[in-house]
C-alpha cells in the first residue's frame, strides 16, 4: 500500500496498490503516450480520458503572428466530434448514445480532456472511438464553419450567465495579462476571425504521441485497455515504435503577477448583482495547498462556512455564497461569490473583506480544524465513488502534479495542517490586493470604501 | 426475482430482490409512516429521503382565503434547515459538514423531499437530525424574516437565469390556470407576504405520520433503518403507536386544459433568445410513457437525436437544444428547448415544429428504435450506480406510481415499444395546440408563422 507514488516523466511502469484496495498502473508506451488506470474493485463501469496539456493559456494574439489565436483551443475541442476517414459526426454521437454512456470534452486554461463514461463492456468501444477522434479528425471545411456558429452561440450562452461572466472577468482581474487571465473559449472577434488552416497546425502541432495521455478508472484491465488503444492508434497511422519522450510538466514558479484591476463592474439590468471579491492565491503545487483546502472549507465550503453563516444564515443578504480557491502550474486565486440584490452588494463586498481579515487575524479553532478534516475527507470519499473522479485525479496527478496521492495520504497531510498554517495562509490573502467584480445593476464608486482601505500587514500573524 | 411490485398503500410489508441483486424492502409502520429501502451490494454510503407529497401545485392564491399561499411550501422548505429545540440551524449544518456529506431538500411541483448522502456509517446521524428538521423545526420568526430574504435572492437568480424564465413560462403558456402552471418558489410579492403563522399552519397540516414516506437507498439495513427512525420520531413526541393510514395517492386523470396561450415573449436584452415550443403531453401513470421515453430520446436527447442533428450539427444554430417530457399525476408537457441568435429563433422554432411533425408523419427507423432502448438502458444502468437515483426511485414509486419497477422490468417494457406506438404519440404531441416562449430580444410577431399554421390531424398515423 502506497499513499503517495511519484510519476517520473520518464519511467517506464508503476504498479501499485491505493487505499480502497484499488490497483493503479501507468504504463509509458515506447512512442511517449502515457497510460494510467485504477481498476475499482466490485465497478460496473468505467470512465476514459483522452488528455493533452494544452489549454487556453498556450494561445495567442492575432497580432503576434502565431496561428493559434485566443479559443483555438476550445474551437479544436468542438472539431474533434465533427469526423474522421473512419466515422462522420453522426457516426461518433451514436457510437456513445446507442449505449447510453456520456461523452464529452472539456476545454481548460491548461489541458483538454475528451471523456466518456460507459458500462464495462463498451470500454473498448470508448477506446477505440476515442483515439480516432484524438488522431484523425478532418476538421472539414464546412464543418469547421457551421461550429464556428455552435461555438459563437455558446459564447453568446455563457455572456447571458452573469455568474460565468463574474468568474471570467475575476480572472482577468486579478491575473492581468498573464496567460490565465483570459477566457477559455476566447471572443466573438477572435471566433469569427478563426481559420481552419490555423486551427488545423494548433492540431497537429499539440496531439502528437508525446502530448496524449489516458487515463482510466473503474472497471478496468490495463493490459486489455493499452492493447486497445495501440491497435487503434496503430491503425490511424501513428508509429508506435518510434521511441519518444512525453512532453515535459509546465513549470511551477509563481511569476511576479502586474497590478490586479481593483474594480470592475459590468452594467447589467438584471435582479441581482454578482459579486466576486478576491486575491491572487497559491500555484497547484505549492505546498501550502492542504492548508489552503482546510482555509477554504472552514470559510466559505458548506453551509457551516463562515461566510454562509455571516452573509446567508445571520444576514438573509444571499443565496448562494462560498468562495473557491483555484490553482494552476504558475498562479493561484482565492476568490468570494455572492448573488445578492443590488442596494446590498457594498456590505456584502464589506463582509466578504472583514471575514477574510478576521480569519487571518483571530485564526481558526480546533473544532473547525477537526471538522474541516471530517467534511474533506468524507466529501473526497463519496466523490471517489464516481470512476468519473478518479479519471480525473489520474489526469490531473500526471500532468500538473507529478504525483499520485491516495485518499489514505490525502487525508494524512489534512490532518497535519494545523491553526498556525491556515492562520498564517489566511494573512498571506488578506494582504491582497483585493480585486472586485460586479455585474448588475452597480455602480464603480460604491466599492471604493471596501477595495481602498489598507490592506491588514501580512505578518499580522 | 420481480421485475414490478405493486405497492399497495394498506400492505404492512413487502420485500423483494430487484435486478442488481439488490434487496428492496417496505414497511407500512402503525403510524402510517412508510419506509422504503434498497440495499445493494457492495456499497459504502447511502442516500435517505425524507418525502411528502406536498409541493407548489398545493398552494392558493392570497385571495383565496387559504393559508397556503403561493410559494408556501418552497418557504416552509427552507424553515426546515433553520433549527428546532435540539439544534439550531448551525447544529444542522454541522451534523452533515463535519462528515463531508450532502445534505438539501428539493420542492417541487407535487412533492418535497429532504435527503442527505453520507457514507455507510453516518447514516444514523442522518435519518435523527432529517426526523429532527421534519418532526419539530421552530419556524422562529426571525429566522423566518431573514429566511424571506434569502428566498427573494433565490428567485431573483432564477429571474436573472433565462433558461429558468423561460421553463416558468412555458409551463404556464401550456397549463393555463391548472395548479400545475404555476412557478414553484411563488413569487417576489407572494413572498413578501407570507406570514410565519400560515407557513406553520401548512407545516402542521401537511408533515404527520401519515404524510411521510422515507426512501434509503446504498449501503442500508433496514430494520436498523426504521428502528432509528422510530426511535428519533418517538423522542419528537409522535405518537407511533395511534394507527394511522396513509394519505391517498393523487387522482391521475388527465383534466381537460384551459385554452393555451400561443405565444410568450419576455423581452430581455440578452445575446440569446431561449425559445421553447411545445404541447401538452402524457401524465405521469400514462400507459403511453415508456412510448415518449423512446420518442423523446430519439427525437432530442443526446448528440445523435433529430433535433441535435437538425439544428445544432446540420445548421450551426445553437449550442444547446433538446426536448423533454415532463410528466405529473394529471398533467404532461412536450417541450424542445434551444438557445440561439436573436434573428435565427423563428427558423429554429419552425424546424422544431417540422421535425415533430416529421416524426409524427414519416415515423421512426428500426435502427432508431434499437439505439434508443440501448441508450435509455445504458443511461439508466450508468445512474442507478449513484444510490441518489435509487433513493429518488423509491420515492416516485411510492408516491406517484404505486408501483415499482426495477432496470430489467423497465428495459422489457422499453423492448415492447413498437415503431407505431412512437408514431401514433407523436401524431398525437404534433397535433398542438402549440405555445411558444421566448426570452430575449424577440417580437411575437416573428413566430406567428411558426404558431399559426394548422396543426397536422392527429390521427395521421
């Protein structure tokens, strides 16, 4: 039993047990694809990923020169389900639907993921289908033109959302004009002004041998499965036998980030206004990202948060409020969010601020440590009941971590974490510079009383 | 093994194996309480519903004179979570944080549930602070003035989502004046002017022994179950020993409907128009409801259905669009539903409308019929692996079906449907009377065309 197996970009195998009696294996195959399964005990079924780490961050201006302009990524995404030599559009969407199983993909800032989650016996099915799609798409033409259409419209879909439009502008907030400021998908402009020929050299320039890696959860043979897979890697012309290496993790250092946006506001007539407060946080791989889970948990994760407590259950100003912490290879947030009616939004931009600071000045107790440790660690163990997320945790361990860490060892390193971490975390955040976002019917200079205060020193603890 | 088991609403117990080796039992306590389990194999957590038949359709208008005014028993659901003699609202939220479980209630049209996820081990807590919120919540009056303010930021984000707005009206455009025409959360002045004595007056009314139906689901022991359900609802002073019988099931004839109104525009400046066009449907206990299963999976669920493939992968003219089947005790919709470009939305409502009627004229292939029966069947066996679904299962069966039928009694049923049972319903949905929603930047006189042409006869088929 293993709690925590390095992943050496290099090495050939691993094999080993994870807490839950589970069996992981990755195999790196001699043409540099990297595959990795966790076969569940007593699972009925199984989810697949197809990975490449390359994200809406590795894009660029259409007036640097290269041809992979903001939302290629995403638009590359959209293209891998219209078609290959082997299978039309109509001919991939049956393959899952006749089965039931779900099928999909998602664009991030820094990888792309093409899934599907199926009963046992149509893994090989998702396999091969799959790696059709990851080898051999046409990107036609005409139907590189009518998805420019699907794409615009659900563009169009996430400006209607002004949640979505909240998170992205947070972001580009905080993050300024590095490369995970922007939005995933990109923008209408950049959308329209998209061409196949690009989009086609961002394809094969990034979903090559080295670049793919799959991983498998649930009811899963791993020899069974890279046997599949080679066949029909093979059989779309990849050579398998040309050694290659895997392309090599991104960087981890946290760059020097420019002046955050202090305030945004985005003019809306609807109800609400939704108000996302917050600071630049922690890279995924800092070691301070077990206390930062622990920090978020007690703050803003639950209705016993913190914040739930002091904006929705003392107060009756919102419905939704928590706040998220993500982190990528070289940044990190820490953000609030809360829906609330325009004429309150100042106090509770205000709340959001003063629990921050009191959590960085006055620290947490051991009943919120313990708990936080229980709400993990229980959330963690019903969510690994989904093979859904345990593909995911393989993916994400393999191409930003470069670790696998089982329940057992996750919940060790909650359990080490202790008040001084999180307190001193939590000053660390407090000391901003805070950024806030609002969209709806506000007004920039209302904000101005909770954005321009001094920051609380962040040696406070 | 059987397939289907009637459950009679007088029967004391039943106990039967479903597929999946799972083990469903049912218990009629003296009290009129009803207890439903499945236990299946394997698992390691569990889902409890606490269930009462009672949801929005149940309310009255203010003038009425009823004490259950609109959006009574939305308000009265989130009471619950606000704390009783044993514990406050924090308490509450503590017991299922502190162990990393899900806890929420849904209301809905006809029913409302209070249901946890926890691991195997916390199921106990789970049924006693569920009984505890269902037998003796407080209903503090101030925690029920700042509960009113939560509940108007609810529907405010709902009035700022759509997609939201356009299902409330539709619902509306179809059902007229029937109770289930109405939105469920009530509205902002109904909201304003509820009062805690009418809440508690519905709370009183509506949650006894004879009311309460709970479904456990995952890694359960039954009679372990009921005898910490009895145990909390004893020390909550019910009386468990008084016989009592169960509250009748709802009367499922289909009424006639009022006429519908044709056309609903909701101006909003959004980049979006969310059109729904659709036709009174099939109800809940509808013999014809396995035949709009297949119909409705063929026609809009999933990448390969006809409206996807018409209007998404042929045309470009949306990202998101399907159909959907709603179904209650005396009331049934069609709907399909895309989001698109303010100027494409009379072109996409009148491809809907024709490819119902295609549907209805020209009918449904074999090899239409055989993926549909093995994608519902996948879909349903891929859900029925979260105790959720199983949970949710046990509870319609108890209080809308009085039946319940396991995956392989289910995939027969779907096996027996025959090309003309899909044709003949289709025939029957296409022959209107249609209506019409659209939120966004939209005029009514645009889907006149699409609204006004004469419905194709309904015995076509």
């Amino acid at each position: 039993m293993n709690g925590a197996v390095d992943l050496p970009l290099g090495q050939a195998d691993l094999t080993f047990r994870a807490a839950g009696d589970t069996l992981v294996r990755r195999t790196l195959l001699t043409s540099g694809v990297r595959v990795l399964s966790e076969r569940v005990p007593g699972s009925r079924s199984a989810t697949v990923g197809f990975w490449v780490a390359v994200g809406s961050r590795d894009e660029h201006s259409a007036e640097s020169g290269h041809r992979a302009t903001y939302g290629s990524t995403h638009f590359l995404e959209h293209l891998l389900f219209k078609g290959t030599p082997q299978r039309t559009a109509l001919d991939i969407a049956i393959s899952f639907d006749a089965v039931g199983g779900e099928h999909n993909a998602i664009t991030a800032k820094e990888h792309t993921c093409y899934y599907a989650r199926v009963q046992d016996r149509d893994l090989p099915m998702a396999i091969r289908v799959l790696a059709d799609m990851f080898t051999s798409s046409l990107l036609d033409p005409d139907e590189f033109e009518s998805e420019r259409g699907v794409i615009l419209e659900e563009l169009a879909m996430a400006g209607d959302d002004p949640a979505d439009v909240a998170s992205e502008r947070f972001f580009e907030a905080v993050l300024g004009a590095h490369p995970l400021g922007r939005p995933i998908g990109g923008t209408p402009d950049s959308i329209r002004s998209a061409t196949r020929d690009a989009v086609w050299e961002h394809y094969r320039a990034n979903y090559r041998p080295a670049d793919l890696v799959v991983t498998i959860a649930g009811a899963v043979d791993h020899d069974a499965a890279i046997a599949e897979l080679e066949a029909a890697l093979g059989s779309a012309g990849w050579a398998l036998d040309e050694p290659g290496e895997p392309v090599a993790r991104r960087a981890t250092a946290a760059p020097a980030l420019e002046a955050p946006t202090p305030i945004t506001v985005v003019e809306r007539p609807t109800e609400q206004v939704n108000l996302i407060l917050g600071v630049p946080g922690v890279v995924a791989t800092d070691d301070r990202r077990v206390a930062l889970s622990v920090l978020n948990t007690i703050f803003g994760s639950g209705m016993s948060s913190r914040l739930f407590q002091q904006v929705r259950e003392r107060r009756g100003l919102a419905y939704s409020v928590y706040s998220f912490a993500p982190g990528y290879s070289d940044a990190g947030l820490f953000g609030m969010y809360a829906g609330c009616t325009p004429s309150k939004a100042p106090t509770v931009a205000a709340l959001m601020r003063s629990e921050l600071e009191r959590l960085a000045s006055h620290g947490v107790t051991a009943d919120e440590l313990e708990r936080a440790a229980g709400q993990l660690g229980g959330a963690a163990a019903l969510a690994l009941e989904d093979s859904d997320t345990r593909m995911s945790r393989l993916g994400r361990a393999e191409l930003m971590l470069g670790e696998f860490v089982d329940l057992d060892e996750a919940l060790r390193r909650v359990s080490l974490v202790t008040a001084d971490d999180v307190q001193s975390l939590a000053a660390d955040l407090a000391a901003g510079p805070y950024s806030l976002v609002a969209v709806g019917s506000a007004d920039e200079s209302e904000f101005h009383a909770v954005i321009d205060q001094p920051a609380i020193r962040s040696d406070v603890a």
